[in-house]
C-alpha cells in the first residue's frame, strides 16, 4: 500500500478546485504512467531491483507535477 504521497494530495495535483478529479480517474493515470516507467525501463535493458516500484514512481512524478492529464 503507498501512504505516501497521499491519495488527497495527487487528486489535488492533477485536478482543480472547481472539478478535482475521481479515485478512479486517479488510478488510471498512475497505471498508465506506471506502464509508460516499464517500457522505458524494458527499452533501455535497465533492471529495477533495488529501487523504487514502478507505480510509487509514477505516485511521486504525479506529486512533483511532472504529469498531467488532458482534458477532452
């Protein structure tokens, strides 16, 4: 389980204060940016062991504003 960063604050992140965004919608970006990290990783012949998984990684880029999402 991640406790940090907290849920509330990466609903924040990529929502805004008139229309934050779902639970869901939160996990859809985290899976995506998670599967976007492995492929990078896959491509490159970079092996994880040792580091942080790949969707606390997608968590903290989400935290630190480094994703967003596109409004349709």
């Amino acid at each position: 389980m991640i406790n940090e960063p907290a849920v509330d604050v990466l609903i924040r992140k990529l929502g805004t204060e008139e229309e934050p965004i779902s639970r869901y919608a939160l996990c859809t970006v985290a899976a995506k940016r998670a599967r976007q990290i492995i492929e990078a990783e896959k491509n490159l012949g970079a092996d994880s062991n040792g580091r942080n998984k790949e969707l606390l990684t997608a968590c903290n880029d989400i935290a630190e504003g480094k994703v967003v999402i596109a409004k349709d």
